[in-house]
C-alpha cells in the first residue's frame, strides 16, 4: 500500500480521508450529516425545502475533493499542497463569519477550526521541508562547509 512521501502530503491524505468519509456520511445518511453540521432534520419539510438537495450536493462535492486530496497526497503534489493553503484559510475565515453574523449554526465552527488549522498545518509542513531541502543544498545532501572536503573526497 502507498502512503504519502512527506509530512505535507500526510497533512493532505489526513485531510482527504475525513473529507472523504463525511462526504460518505452525508449521501448515506444525510440526517446524520446535519446533526454533526448542528443542523435539525424535520420529519416533514415544507414546500420548496431543498435541503436534501443541497447535503447532497456538499455531500458529494467533499467526497470527490477528499478523493482529490488523497490523490494528490500520494503522488507527493507539493504545488496542489500549496494551492490549497489560502484558500482553505478563507473557506475558515468564511465559516467563522457565517457563524459570528448568525448564518450558520455554531457547530459550523468546527468546520472554520478544522479547515484553518489543516491549512496552517499543511503550510507549516511546507515551508519545513522547503528550509531542509534549501539546507540540504542542489544535490541533497547535508550542505559542505568551505575548506572541507565534499562527499566524491575532493
């Protein structure tokens, strides 16, 4: 079995997985999807409730991008990883307002908690293994201090 290559591309796989798996949650069981979002599921929807069609639709839009993820993670896709950062960052600074202006539930904080800290977490991850690639010097390897011998024993 595959597994990412990195500490930025687990940030990502981590990330998929669970978007993947309530994705899943939320087109098998889209009461139980709206009770985690703290949404109530009415026994009888009035005319023109489309809330049905609108689980389903989030539903299936974060199981394809949690797929997505998962993808790009194991193929180590270190500029999708980098893609994702600021636009993860607004999806929580969105989801933070929805709540604080009462649009949205307060339970939708823990969607604007878990996509902000996946973001910093993954951008974290990032900028780590650009500063050891960048220490590691064009070739790789630990960088050579002048007047010492290079690795071929020059």
């Amino acid at each position: 079995m595959r597994t990412p290559r990195s500490a930025s591309g687990w940030t990502m796989a981590v990330f998929g997985a669970l978007a993947a798996a309530l994705g899943a949650v939320g087109l098998i069981a889209p009461a139980a999807q709206l009770s985690l979002l703290g949404l109530a599921a009415p026994d009888v929807r009035g005319s023109g409730d489309l809330t049905p069609a609108f689980v389903t639709a989030s539903s299936m839009a974060a199981l394809n991008m949690g797929v997505y993820y998962v993808l790009a993670a194991l193929a180590d896709w270190r500029a999708f990883f980098r893609w994702t950062v600021p636009f993860r960052l607004l999806t929580c600074t969105v989801f933070t307002v929805a709540v604080i202006s009462g649009r949205a539930p307060e339970a939708f904080i823990g969607v604007a908690v878990w996509e902000g800290l996946g973001a910093v977490a993954t951008g974290a991850a990032l900028r780590y293994e650009r500063r050891a690639a960048a220490a590691a010097g064009p070739s790789g390897d630990a960088p050579v201090a002048p007047g010492t011998p290079d690795s071929a024993g020059a």
